[in-house]
C-alpha cells in the first residue's frame, strides 16, 4: 500500500515556518540566551582552532559547552553574517522538532493520524514557545529534536538487529551531545530506557496469541534474547556521549559549575 503524505504533518510544518519561522525575527534576539550562542559562534567563525575566547572579561574556554550549534552559526556566518546563522540554526530546530515529534508520536503509537495531531500540539506547546521564544536555547531544540529523530532507529536495531539501524542511531546520539549535553543524559532514563522495555514486550507480544498471554516468563525470555543488542548499543552510546564531547567533560571535571543566582526566567517561580 502506497504511503501518502501526512495531512497534519504538513499542517504542523507550515505552522511552524509560519508563525515560528517569522515570530523569531522579533523575538529571538531578546530571548535570555541566543545572543550568548551568536557570541560563541562568532568565536568558531574566527578561531576555530583557539579553545581560549579572549574576547569577554579575562578570557575563558570554549570547551564549556558542547560546540555543534555554536559552528554551525560560525559556519553559516560565512553566508550571511552572524545573525543569519542563528536565524537558520533556529529555523532547522523548528523543523526538526516538527519532524521529530511526528516520528517519535508514530513510534510510539502506531497510528499516522495520532502523529499528526501529536505534531501539532507540539509545536503550539507553551513549552516550545517558550524555550525559543524566551530562553533562546537553541542547543536545547536541537538536541531534544535530534534525540526523538534517533528513537526509531534505535527502536528497529534492537528489535531486528540490522547494522545499518545501529550506526544510523549511533550517529544521532553523537549528534545530540554535540549540540547540547544534557539532553542524551536525561534522555538515556527518560526515553530510551523506556523505549527498550516497549522493544521487548513488542517481540513478547509476536510470541503469543494476546496481551494476556504475556506472562514474565515470556517477557525474560525476550529480554535475553535482546540483551545483547541492548548492552551493545547502550555501551556504544555512553562512549560517544563521552568520547565526542570529551574536552567538555575534562573543563567540567577542572571547573566544576558552581550555581550562582542569576536573573535568568529559568529560576523564576511560575
């Protein structure tokens, strides 16, 4: 059967470039942190290789916050300025989101329809708008958008065991501790974790005739069958988390960050 093109997807993309994609030209250089991401791309687009930004107060290092998102903007600087970078990266992370949610919606509940809807509610959400719209935080964005574009591929390489399945997640997880390091520490507990205990009770569920016939017995079993798989690709995941953003969590180690009250909407008491 012919797939056709998601009615409500479409919707929500439309919306997104709509509203989000023209409401960020007004809104996004008075948010608490893009103009602190435009700063650091800025330094990516001239040093690329200096890990010491001299430029505010006595200097500091770059090596503070994973870079993908801040040379991204760098490099799209070589286009059209500073601004245009952070405008583009921005408008990527509201497509992505769209996309995102709409195939990890799909994933999780097997209807194209839900997904579509899912779609839009995302990107309506007062949470969306205000992570873009008052705090800025475009490494955020990118990184949670990323991390819901991995889950399907995750999903098929621990159910089916195909390569291609595994680097594809693997190269999405890399991806989404590049742009923002916090995001695939909480995703491993609260998505991943939960995705691999739907993998195993899906190959339970083609084990028997009905739900009810899924006893604990079946369960373990599949487990087992699958633990190999699951231990490969979460090893894989905990080393590139490491290993890709390595120079951050050295500067973490010598710097340790110490929470200091500042005015930021983050800390205010809704």
């Amino acid at each position: 059967m012919k797939e056709t093109s998601n009615k409500y997807l479409i919707v929500a993309l439309l919306f997104g470039l709509t509203f989000h994609g023209s409401a960020i030209f007004f809104t996004i250089e008075n948010t608490y942190d893009a103009l602190i991401h435009l700063f650091f791309g800025n330094h990516y687009a001239t040093s690329w290789f200096e890990p010491w930004n001299y430029s505010w107060y006595t200097g500091f290092t770059v090596m503070g916050y994973p870079p993908l998102v801040h040379q991204a903007i760098g490099m799209l600087s070589y286009i059209g300025g500073l601004k245009f970078g952070m405008f583009t990266v921005a408008i990527i992370g509201i497509i992505l989101f769209v996309t995102g949610s709409f195939r990890y919606a799909v994933l999780i509940t097997g209807n194209r329809t839900v997904a579509g809807y899912a779609s839009i509610v995302a990107i309506i959400s007062s949470s969306f708008v205000e992570t873009l719209h008052i705090f800025g935080q475009l490494p955020s964005i990118i990184g949670v958008s990323v991390l819901m574009h991995a889950m399907p591929e995750i999903y098929l390489y621990i159910k089916t065991g195909k390569w291609k399945y595994f680097f594809t997640s693997l190269s999405l997880i890399a991806v989404t501790v590049c742009s923002h390091h916090v995001t695939p520490l909480f995703g491993m507990v609260f998505f991943i974790s939960p995705l691999i205990g739907m993998v195993i009770m899906d190959v339970s569920r083609e084990k028997v005739n009905s739900n009810k016939e899924i006893t604990f017995l079946v369960f373990f079993k599949s487990f087992l069958s699958l633990f190999k798989r699951i231990v490969l690709f979460c090893g894989s995941a905990v080393f590139l988390i490491v290993f890709c953003i390595l120079p951050y969590w050295i500067n973490s180690k010598a710097n340790p960050i110490t929470q200091v009250p500042i005015p930021h909407g983050s800390r205010d008491n809704f």
